[in-house]
C-alpha cells in the first residue's frame, strides 16, 4: 500500500479511455495504491529509468475494467525529486498477469522513462540528420523536452551510422546508443536530462558536496582542474566526528564492498547499502536523491585511518566512482543498493576513438612459406 498521490495515472492519454474517466479517477487511484504490494525503483547508466509495479487484483477487476493499459503515460512522484516536486514521468511498458491466492491476481507494471519509450517508438532516426553525434543527441533531447547534457569532444572519430530509407526498424534510441557506443560514451535520461558524454567529463558533475580544484583526466587523457561535486560514503558513521553533518548525511549498513583485478589494475567497481532514513514510507530524504551518473567517494576508516588511502592498501580504491545503478524498494525500510565504477571501468583507455595515427607491429602474418 502507497499513498494515492505517488503514481498518478494518466487515463486521458490511454489509447482506450475508460468511459468512468471523468468522473472516477481519483477514486480508481485510491483503489491503484491500496492494493500496491511491491514497487520497486531502479535509476542506470544504461538508458532509462524504470519502476516496477506489482498490483493485487482480485478477479482482475482493476484489470479488466482498463485501469491498466500499455503505453498510459504514469506521473511518480514518490522520493525525494528536483525542487520543482513535478516527479518523473514513466510509461506502462510492459503488463504481466500471474495468478496468486485466494481469487487474487498478480498485476505487474513495468514502466520506463516515457521520453526513451517514444525515441524507441520513433523509426525515423533520418529526420534528426546530423555531422556528429553529439549534434544528434542535441537535437534528439530538444524533440522529446529534454535538457541536453552533451559533452562535445574534438578530434574524436566517428563511425558513419547508416539507416534504410525504406521498412527500416532502427529507432532514434537504437541510433542513440550506437553513436554513444561508437566513442565510448553514456548516454542515458534522469531528471528529465539527457546525459551524452564520456565518464570521464561526467566525473565529478552531480553530487551534494563539492572539492576545492582538482586535477581530472579528460576523455583526450589530458588533465583538467576543476572542482568535484560527489556524494561522501562514509562508513562507520560514528568514527566521523566533528565533521559538518551534512558530510555524513548517508548512513551505510555496512562497509562498501569494491572489486579490481590484476589483468586491469586501474580498473575497480564496487558497491553499497544505505539506510533510507525514518521518511522511508513517503521516499524523503538524502539517500532517495542518489541518481545512476553521480559520483561517489568512499571512505572506510579502520583504527582511525582511511584505508582505502593508505599506502599499502589502496591500489585503486582512494578513487572518485560514477553511480552505475541505483534500486530501492518505495515506502519499505529497506536499503538503497548503489553500484559504481571508476571511469577506466567504463571507459578503457585502449578503447577511446581519438583521430590520431598509432603505430602497429605485426605479431602474427607475412603469409605462408
């Protein structure tokens, strides 16, 4: 069960309106969130955002009067969101029936971001023609009211990226990730932003504190300074002391858990949980802003020391990490598991696209003797 007002329902935008949509909505929405028995939350680099939604449904009554319908455009407003409290708009997706018990069905939702599901449902990616790929994702973020957060690289080489002109079934999102893909780039939408960038530029641009300058290896592998916003992670809590409590805003249940490996020693991932905080059945507070493409520092002291800095343990880990995914269960006081990596993770330096000439031996050649 959810409050009424977390996921609203667009029933005049439903390819077959309900003929009670005048006059019964705010009742149906009441009925929508009183049988809600699962919603879960997942933020990624990787596209879209998603929810999904599982909805009790006895003898399918919800169902088969057409409270659920695929493609219905669906307002969350539930956790903590931009100033302006709008929420994010998903759409149905995709709708899954199971039987349960006791006359009961299972409804299952899954809803993404409405913005990727209409460029997946555009098959004219020709009509966005452009010289470079970063134009393209200009141009594609402006057609579907998105912010467009572009990095734009000189001297990258780019793939020409074809299309039929006749029965073609490439979408814009499909061309999209091709071009992003091409260079090694993200590209993904979050808080009605479309990110089209290297993780390298990304490093850095969305968190709740912020460094003095520092020095950032650039795409080009040049360095940069400038100043990091990221998301502290501290762990345990109690051993930072006298420090401003908006730096340890985030409660960890438990040490953050990272991973590297000696066939890429600069390349490491790791993981965390966090505690929501006492606002969990409303989705409030610091933890439920975390989004896929923040950056975070993790800190783990042991005897008073950060080892994660110390010299004979670092080997990686003292690093700034990009946020790869965040999932959470809404309204349950259950964890935030957040996944992130560091930039080479994302982006190995051996698979950058600049136009620049490289010298190659032959290792294994010169024909048969």
């Amino acid at each position: 069960m959810i409050d009424d007002n977390v996921l609203i329902i667009d029933w005049n935008a439903s390819k077959r309106q309900p003929p009670w949509v005048k006059d019964g909505v705010n009742r149906r929405r009441f009925e929508i969130a009183q049988n809600v028995i699962n919603l879960e939350v997942e933020y990624t680099v990787n596209g879209c955002s998603q929810l999904t939604v599982d909805i009790a449904d006895k003898d399918l009554e919800m169902y088969r009067n057409n409270y659920f319908q695929v493609s219905t455009p669906i307002l969350f407003k539930g956790g903590d969101k931009d100033p302006s409290g709008f929420g994010e708009t998903f759409r149905i997706s995709v709708i899954e029936i199971s039987q349960a018990d006791d006359g009961y069905f299972l409804v299952r939702l899954v809803c993404r971001t409405k913005a990727v599901q209409e460029m997946k449902e555009d098959k004219t990616p020709q009509s966005y023609r452009s010289s470079t790929g970063f134009e393209f994702a200009r141009k594609v973020a402006n057609k579907f009211g998105l912010i467009p957060y572009i990095e734009e690289v000189k001297g990258v080489k780019q793939s020409t990226i074809k299309v039929k002109t006749k029965n073609n079934k490439d979408s814009v999102f499909d061309v999209l990730l091709r071009a992003a893909q091409d260079i090694n780039f993200l590209t993904f939408v979050s808080n009605g932003r479309l990110f089209f960038g290297s993780p390298q530029w990304l490093l850095g641009r969305w968190g709740f504190e912020q460094t003095e300058l520092v020095k950032v290896e650039t795409y080009e592998g040049k360095l940069q300074p400038r100043k990091l916003y990221y998301v502290p992670l501290l762990y345990p809590h109690e051993a930072f002391q006298g420090i401003d409590p908006e730096t340890k805003r985030l409660l960890l249940l438990k040490a953050p858990s990272v991973r590297r490996s000696e066939d890429s020693v600069k390349e490491s991932e790791g993981s965390a949980e966090i505690w929501g905080g006492p606002l969990y059945g409303k989705g409030e507070g610091s933890a439920y802003r975390l989004r896929a493409g923040m950056t975070v520092i993790p800190w783990l002291m042991i005897n008073g020391k950060n080892v994660f800095a110390d010299d004979n343990y670092k080997d990686g880990f003292d690093n700034a990490y990009l946020i790869t995914s965040v999932k959470y269960q809404f309204g349950r006081p259950e964890p935030i598991s957040i996944a992130f990596a560091t930039t080479t993770k994302l982006a190995p330096e051996d698979k950058r696209k600049m136009n620049e000439k490289i010298a190659e031996a032959v290792v294994i050649g010169g024909g048969s003797k």
